[in-house]
C-alpha cells in the first residue's frame, strides 16, 4: 500500500515537472517577424497608393497570426513608386516560434495618381496625403494575396521577410479610365 502511494505521488509530480517545463509557443526572446516591402512599380503612375488591412503568417497545423504594422497602426500604406531602388518595414512584431506556410496580404484600398508624386517622408506610413492632380481608384478584386513560401521562425533570432511588389505586373488599365489590380508580389529573401 505504501509503495502504491509513494509510485501515485511520483507519477504525479512528474507530470506536473513535465507541464511546468513544457516549451512555449507564445512570443518571447527574440522570435520576430519583420515583414519588408519594396516595388517595380507601374511606370505610367507618379504615385501608387496601396493601403494594407492585415499581414498575417500561417503557422503549420495551426491559424493565421497577425503581424502587428509597424508602429501598431492598424492599417499600413505605401506609396509603391517610391519603393523603386529602396524598401520600407510593413510590419514587425514578436511571433510564436514555429514552422510557417505562407504570408498573407489584405488590401483595402489603391489608389494610382498620374501628375505628382507624394510628399511622404517615408515609402510607407499610418497615412500619407494624396497627392494633386488626375488619379483613379484601382479596383482590387480578391482584395487578399496569399504567398506560399515557407519559413521558420526562432527563439533565439529574428526572421525577416523581403517582399517585392511588381507594379507593372499587378496593375492593368481596363479602359474608360479603371484600373484593376491583381497583386504580383514574390518573396525575395528569408533571412
């Protein structure tokens, strides 16, 4: 009988060592995603403003986790012609440590402008002014990019992720004046 009470409290502290020192999946250390973005962008425009919604990564055998924009904005926009030679952080944020699939991409809105550039001071913000002068809104019909390109995130190292934009590709005049995009958009480098 006492052997039987000594093996039960042994079996049960072993298991409460082993829950205890299970390893974590939420975000610590420095297991972040940074998210970069650059562009070819569409040669007829002085401006393309693109808007993002949500970037997000899928973990394997799990969801799709938010990469917080950077300066924890809720939506991201980049003036696209200005991504040309250069590269701006679309999102950064700690994220669980794990195996990934794929980034996705949500646009809200683009806007394409054909007499002046932005003044932005920087390629992407929480907002930039519209520039002067003829523009058109650009239709986006899935309004999501799914990009199947795995990954790995760590605990002891940051990943980050060079996304390019290719303008040319994405957007297409459809006449009277529309204009439609279908984002092209390949991953550069894992790093």
């Amino acid at each position: 009988m006492r052997l039987t009470r000594l093996l039960c409290l042994t079996l049960a502290m072993m298991s409460v060592i082993a829950c205890g020192s299970s390893s974590s999946t939420s975000p610590s250390g420095n297991n972040t995603l940074t998210i970069m973005l650059k562009d070819s962008p569409f040669s007829d425009a002085k401006a393309l403003l693109v808007t993002f919604s949500i970037v997000s990564a899928h973990l394997s055998g799990g969801d799709f986790i938010a990469v917080p924009f950077s300066g924890g904005a809720t939506t991201r926009t980049c003036d696209l012609k200005r991504l040309t030679g250069a590269q701006d952080v679309l999102g950064t944020g700690p994220l669980t440590a794990g195996h990934y699939t794929q980034i996705r991409l949500a646009v809200s809105a683009a806007t394409i402008y054909f007499e002046s550039p932005s003044s932005s001071a920087t390629p992407c913000a929480t907002t930039i002014a519209p520039p002067s002068g003829r523009s058109a809104p650009v239709t986006i019909p899935s309004g999501q990019i799914d990009l199947n390109r795995e990954f790995d995130v760590t605990k002891t190292a940051a990943t980050t992720i060079t996304l390019d934009f290719d303008g040319d590709q994405s957007v297409k005049e459809t006449g009277n004046g529309t204009f439609l995009m279908v984002p092209v958009i390949t991953v550069v480098s894992v790093q």
